[in-house]
C-alpha cells in the first residue's frame, strides 16, 4: 500500500466511491479510497434504492435535481446499467396538518419546476384501486421519481474511479486518523500509515466513531431501519409507484415479481442489524390497514440496515471546523444514495478549491456548533 496520498478518502460505500469518481473525473491525482471490509457492504448495501424529487427543503431539492441529472443518464455517463425505475413516489397524508405541509411543500417543489400532482383521496383511489383510502386528507405524486440498483450504482462510480486513476483498498479499516496540532498529516491502518494532507469522513453510520479517531465530534449517529421482502404476489399491479405512508412512517414498492415493504425504524441510536418478528407484525399490520388484499401477501424475508442521521436530518458536508484538511461527508439521514452525485460532485468542488456545483454552505458541519440547524416543515421521511 502506498505510504503517501494527495486525498484519503474513508469509506467504500455510495458517498465514498461517488467523491472518488467525481474526484477522478477533475482529474485529482493520489487518490486512494480505504474500506474496512467490502465495497458497498454498509449501509448502501441495505438501501432500498428510492430516487425522489419529492424533498421539503431548498438544499435537498437541489441536490435531488442535480443528482437526477446523473441518474437520468447513468448508461451514457457509465456506460453501465442503472435499471432506474421512474415509477413514481406516492406520498399519503391522513391529517389535516401533514396535508397542509404537503400543499405547501409542493408550492415549493413547483418553483423548482418539479411536476408534483396534488391528489384528492378520489383521485387518489380511482388512480389506484388497491389502495384503501377513507383516512386520507390527500397526496402528492411524482411521476420523476423512482427506485434503481445501489449496486449498479457504485460500480458504475468505482469502475470510473479506478479508470481515473483511483487506488481503492478493501479490508484496510483506518484506526485513526493523524494530525498535527489543527491539520490533519495522514492516516493511521493496520498496513501502515499513509500521510496524506486530506481526509475524508465518508464512513456512514460509522462517521462518529472515525470522527473520534480524529479527535472530533461528529454528531451523527446510526438508527436501525428493517426491510421486508415478500413472494410473488399479483393481486395488484405491476407497476406500482413507491407509496409511502407518511402518518404511520411505512412504505412499500414492487421489488421483482413481489413486494418490499418498510418496517420500523427504531426511535433510539445503535449498530443493531437484527430482524424482529414483532417488526414483521407491524409490517403485517400497516400493509392491510392501506393495501387489504396484502392480508394474502407471504412475507419471505427480511433485513436491517442503518440510517446515519444527523440532528437535522441534512447531511454534513465541507470541512471540519478546528481541523483543517479533515472533510465530513456524512449524516445524509437516509437519502444519501439518490443524493450521491451530487455530493460527490459538490465535495470534489469543493476539495480541489473550486466552486461548488451546489452551494453546500448550509451543510457545513460548523452549523451544529453554532446552532444553525436547517429546518424541514415536517419530519423527514425517509426512503
Ligand atoms: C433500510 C434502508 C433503506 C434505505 N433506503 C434508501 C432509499 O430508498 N434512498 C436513499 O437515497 N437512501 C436510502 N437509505 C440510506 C442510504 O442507504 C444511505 O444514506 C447511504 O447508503 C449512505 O452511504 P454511505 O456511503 O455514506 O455509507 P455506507 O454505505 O455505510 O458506507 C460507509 C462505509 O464506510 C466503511 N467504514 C466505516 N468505518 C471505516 C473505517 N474506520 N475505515 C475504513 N472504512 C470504514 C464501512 O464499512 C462502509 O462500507 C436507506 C438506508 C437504509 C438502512
């Protein structure tokens, strides 16, 4: 392994191999990319693959813009198949005060340009008779948003990353990260140390605890999120959009010939990847209160990943106040797949000392600091 580096980056998931294909696309010398186990195998690995443009804040409506502009045309770009699904996102609201957020969220998505419907609960039932719907205030469709492979995805980035000239390492896990007084020197692994005069923290839910081996706060933590998957089922059809329940936090979408459904999301931080059955009851409970005839469905299996939330729900990205060379890219709080170009694009701007793409001003990590927090009308929901 080499002992010295230009940029360091932490962290072989979507955001890691996405700053190192845009770095590699500006041509950046000495990149290398470390990852403690696989390529992909954190939180990416776990994903559901949703693509919306559906967000409630200007920063995320621009990052969704822009990384559209990747998925849209990932195979001219990658020359590799994404297998983006543009099958919509359905967002169901059942109170008075979601559905007022609703309306006004879309008054904002409309100025971005984005052709977000409003639904009446009959439009909504005519447009899709499997859905039960006496409880609901309304809903908005996307017909831009989707879902596609996070797979697909990174090897489109790692394959053009390499191509450019990047080094990527697996099962080399950095320990900690070196420093000189406020300036970070290198990396520290179990092959050796490798200076270099910037790091990246793109390590997902795992962003604290590489924080702390720097010596620095990272205020983002993992939340376990379960995902089921059913056998096939055909008693509804196919097509669907991705619908998300907003009130009871659940969403379901086609996954092959069955289903995926969300499941819980647990309210309280751990690296937890089990699978519960109460969550299976949940699920069971939430699929026939809005789909019915899913009272026929067969759950097949299950799985759990970890979302990496920030205190507000908005990703950090920039560098680290007090550690000059030490750049956060984490804390995307569940949507940092569909917002991987784009912040991969923006932080590559930004490392190289070019103008970012997007400003990402607001998304410096200092704001936790000084109590700058970005505010969404509504909890975020998350994909
Ligand atoms: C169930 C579930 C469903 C989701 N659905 C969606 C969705 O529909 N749409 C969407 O946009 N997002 C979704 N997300 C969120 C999305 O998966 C994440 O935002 C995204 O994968 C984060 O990518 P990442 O590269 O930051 O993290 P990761 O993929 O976790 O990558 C971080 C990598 O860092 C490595 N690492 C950690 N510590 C070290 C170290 N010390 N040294 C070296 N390497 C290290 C890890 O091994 C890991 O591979 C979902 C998440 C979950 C859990």
């Amino acid at each position: 392994m080499e002992k010295t580096a230009d940029i360091v980056i932490i962290g072989g998931g979507i955001i890691g191999t996405s700053i190192a294909y845009h770095l590699a696309q500006k041509k950046a010398k000495g990149v290398v990319l470390l990852e403690k186990g696989m390529l992909g195998e954190g939180s990416t690995a776990k994903c559901a693959g949703g693509i919306r443009a559906q967000f409630s804040t200007e920063i995320n409506l621009r990052f969704s813009l822009e990384s559209l502009q990747t998925w849209n045309h990932f195979r001219e770009i990658m020359g590799t198949e994404l297998d983006f699904k543009k099958v919509g996102y359905l967002v169901l609201a059942s109170s008075e005060e979601e559905w007022a957020v609703f309306q006004k969220s879309s008054d904002l998505q409309h100025q971005f340009g984005i052709p977000v419907e409003l639904l009446s609960p009959r439009e909504i039932q005519y447009r899709w008779p499997y859905l039960q719907g006496d409880d609901l205030q309304g809903g908005t469709f996307c017909a831009w948003d989707g879902y596609a492979g996070p797979y697909e995805a990174l090897s489109g980035f790692t394959r053009g990353a390499r191509r450019g000239g990047v080094k990527i390492f697996e099962q080399t896990e950095v320990l900690q990260i070196l420093r000189d007084r406020d300036r970070v020197t290198g990396v520290r692994t179990p092959q050796g140390d490798m200076a270099s005069p910037i790091v990246v923290n793109a390590a997902g839910p795992f962003a604290r605890e590489v924080g702390k081996r720097a010596g620095v706060e990272v205020p983002v933590q993992p939340f376990r999120r379960q995902l089921f998957f059913t056998r096939p089922f055909s008693l509804i059809p196919d097509p669907i959009p991705l619908v998300i329940d907003y009130h009871r936090g659940w969403y379901f979408r086609r996954e092959g010939a069955g289903l995926l459904i969300s499941g819980p999301k647990d309210d309280f931080p751990s690296f937890n990847l089990n699978v519960d059955y109460e969550a299976m009851v949940e699920v069971a409970r939430n699929s026939m209160h809005r789909v019915p005839i899913m009272e026929k469905v067969e759950i097949d299996r299950g799985w759990a990943g970890s979302y990496e939330i920030s205190p507000d729900n908005h990703a950090l990205l920039g560098e680290e106040p007090g550690l000059r060379g030490f750049f956060q890219a984490n804390g995307f709080s569940g949507h940092g797949f569909q917002h991987s170009p784009a912040a991969g694009k923006a932080l590559a701007d930004l490392i190289l000392g070019e103008k970012p793409i997007i400003d990402i001003s607001c998304l410096s990590p200092e704001r936790f600091k000084k109590g700058e927090m970005i505010r969404e009308p509504l909890t975020a929901f998350k994909d």
